[in-house]
C-alpha cells in the first residue's frame, strides 16, 4: 500500500484487504510461515520435548512443502510418541505438526481432529491457561473458522485473550492474541469490537516493549489503515503520524520504513483532499532519500517519486512533473519536519 499512486488506489487496496480478510479469516493463514515481527515467539515447552529424527525430517518437509514426505515423516514421529505412551510436549508438538500438514493438504476436518487432540495434550501436559495451550486453540480456531463454525472458534480466541492478559509475563503474547481477536471480528463485519481489540493490543505492545518501539509503530500502521479504510480520517491521522514520529527517531531519515512512512502519510493526506500536505510529505521523503545518499532505500525513493509527479500531474503542474529527475528531485528540497510532525506523538 505503500507505493501506490493514488490515495484512490490506498483505498481500494485496503478494501482488498478486508475481502481476502472475510473470505479466509485471518486466522487461517499457514501456521509454518515467519511470525510477524510484532509477535512474540512461540515460547518454549515446560519440559524437555523429546522428539525422533523423523519429526525434524517432518517439520523441515512441511515447511518446504513437501507434503508427501512431510506425512511419512510425521506419522512414524507420531506413531512413535504413541507407542511409547507419550503424555509429554513430544507428542503435542507432534499432533500439532500433524494438523498443520492435514490443513496443508486442504484436509481440514483431519486438521481439526489432530488440532483438538493436540490442544487436549498440551492442557494435560502444561494447563490449560498456558502459552502452549492458548496457542493450540488459536490453531485449532482458525481450522474451526475455516469450516465456517465462527462461535466455537471465537470462544477458543476469547479463551487464548483472557489467558495471556491474566498474566503480567505474557504482554506481548496478549496483543498477539487481541490482534487475532480483532481480525475475526473485523472478518465478521464487528468493526466496533475489532477496533476495541486493536486498540487493547496496542496497550498491550506499549506495555511490553516500550511506547516508542518499532513493534508500536507497526501496530499503529495497522489501526492507521484500519481507520483510513473506514472513512475515519480523524481518527485514522493520528496513528499515521505517531507510527511515522516513531520510526524517524528510531531509524532516522532514508530508511525504507520512513519513507514508506512518509509515502503513505501524504496518500494519506491526499485522500483527504489536503494537496498541499500531501506535497510537502512527497517532498520529505525525497530530500530524506536524498540526504541518506547511498544508504537510502531505492525502491522508497522511486514510490514516493511516482506517486508526488502523480499528483503534480492530477494538479495541472505537468511540467513540474517532467522536470522531477530522480538526482536532482530530493536534493533541490528542504522542508522543515516540525510542521509536518507538529502533533504527532500522543
């Protein structure tokens, strides 16, 4: 969303959002890929797990979707935790692996039994208000919503919430959770609930890692474009311009998550019909890029180009377009950050 041309185009990209959203529930996502940087990792088993060879030779087929070999591999892991009359982590982690591949494949009532199986062994296991347990049922939710059973999936989630936010360690975890939450609801078409929840999760992240940390700011960006997508400007300017105060003071000028920052800020503003705010943030960005020479980010560089000769072409100024060359464009700037950031930390 960050290098579109046209504050038309951030909408309508937001609003593609919000349909994948409702269509699959943000839940459902393959649980193998990366974490997003906001959430915390996955915390460790209670107790030593001991696993065979062939579930790391499982788990590695799975994450490179190799699933024929993943499932030969799982099942003589599974098969062995079994015979050994396992109650420990090993075999919850190894039924959990299970579902992963079932839903993998498209099997999701086969992902669903292993899930449950693999929530059932980890509440014998740690307890059932655990980090490992209200991780399962978030797996086992999002197999639930895939399937079209919204209310169990959302008492799993609501379960997963109120367990991390019982406990002061578990932060982080907490707006993990309330993002999720926030997601289903969202999905549902609740946007008063989702927004409540993204706005907890926020607390939470502030609470966990600082009120000017990156991990902050992302979550901003999040309930920044939340807003935007729900017409709520006045709302939605404040988040933009906290996340983009944040990032510059962490980061500092030329870094692509500034100038995506600053990019999205004057699409921002140009949705809102305020042109010359909009030009002066195109403008930053550009003399950002500028500054930090080399170091710059290319490609932040070129989106925020592009999308300030767009409007210098949508304003009748054509030849100023034309004349914006990529080497001389930033350098011939110098706009002042204090009245573009004026109000912008909370």
């Amino acid at each position: 969303r960050r290098t579109m041309a046209t504050a038309a185009r951030a909408a309508a990209a937001a609003g593609a959002a919000f349909c994948a959203l409702a269509a699959g529930c943000a839940l459902a996502k393959p649980r193998r890929a990366a974490a997003p940087a906001p959430a915390p990792p996955r915390p460790a088993p209670a107790a030593p797990v001991s696993l065979s060879g062939d579930f790391e030779v499982g788990d590695r087929a799975l994450r490179h979707a190799k699933l024929g070999e993943a499932d030969a591999a799982l099942s003589a892991a599974l098969a062995r935790e079994r015979a050994a009359a396992s109650a420990g982590p090993g075999l919850a982690r190894a039924l959990a692996a299970m579902g992963d591949l079932r839903e993998a494949e498209g099997d999701l009532a086969g992902a669903e039994a292993f899930d449950r199986d693999a929530l059932a062994a980890w509440t014998r296991c740690v307890g059932e208000k655990a980090p490992q347990t209200a991780a399962a049922g978030v797996y086992l939710a999002g197999v639930l919503a895939a399937r079209g059973r919204f209310d169990e999936a959302e008492a799993l989630l609501r379960a997963a919430v109120a367990a991390a936010a019982a406990d002061p360690a578990r932060e982080a975890e907490a707006a993990a959770r309330l993002d999720d939450l926030a997601g289903f609801a969202r999905a549902r078409g609740r946007t008063e609930e989702a927004e409540a929840a993204y706005l907890r999760a926020l607390a939470f992240d502030e609470a966990a890692f600082g009120p000017d940390s990156l991990i902050v700011a992302r979550r901003l960006d999040d309930l920044a474009m939340f807003e935007h997508s729900r017409g709520l400007y006045d709302s939605a300017e404040p988040f933009y311009r906290r996340s983009l105060w944040i990032k510059e003071s962490v980061l500092g000028e030329g870094d692509a998550r500034v100038l995506a920052a600053l990019d999205a800020l004057a699409l921002f503003e140009e949705a809102r019909g305020r042109d010359g705010e909009a030009e002066a943030l195109y403008r930053r960005a550009l003399a950002a890029g500028a500054g930090a020479g080399a170091g710059a980010d290319a490609e932040g560089v070129k989106a925020a180009r592009a999308d300030y000769e767009h409007l210098l072409r949508r304003t009748g100024r054509a030849a100023e377009a034309d004349a914006l060359e990529p080497a001389s464009a930033a350098a011939a700037v110098s706009v002042s950050t204090a009245a573009v950031s004026q109000g912008s930390k909370r």
